[in-house]
C-alpha cells in the first residue's frame, strides 16, 4: 500500500487517478477489498462503497477496472455484483 499512499487522504480515500498502471491495479484492488467477500450487491451498493473510498467522481471508472482485473464480478446483466472469497495460496 505505500506506493500509492500519496493517492490517499487521511481518511483513506483515494484523491486522484495514478498514471502508471501497475498504481492503478493497486487502487482497484484496494477499493475492491472494501467489499465483504461471499456478499451479494445490487450495483448502486456498489455505486455507493465507491464514493465512500474516493473524493473525484468517477465511480463508474473505477467500478469498471475493478470489474475487468476480477477484483468484483458481475452477472452478465449488472443486476448483481460480489467479491469472491480470496483462495488460502494468495
């Protein structure tokens, strides 16, 4: 987490969008770790979780990455959203 903890305000909340990518996954991953794991949520939950972690505005991007990387899995629909239990190897 130190890498990008320049990204974070006191409260831990991400300010703003790191340039390198491999930043980027570590913000996902970070935001999506703020999801309880085996948990079912219906998008504007996850909407909601979202802003609560980051002060600029864009939800919908960072959903999104947190959906292509797997750190949130969908239905095909967007009706549902969850976290998969992480394995004991990772």
């Amino acid at each position: 987490m130190s890498k990008f903890k320049k990204f974070l305000d006191e409260q831990g909340r991400v300010t703003s969008w790191p340039a390198k990518r491999a930043l980027k996954i570590e913000v996902l991953k970070y935001i999506a770790e703020k999801f309880e794991e085996d948990r079912e949520y219906k998008e504007k939950e996850v909407n909601n979780i979202i802003d609560q972690w980051h002060t600029f505005g864009d939800y919908f991007m960072l959903r999104r990455g947190m959906i292509d990387y797997k750190f949130l899995l969908r239905k095909r629909d967007g009706s549902m959203y969850w976290r998969e239990k992480e394995s004991e190897e990772e």
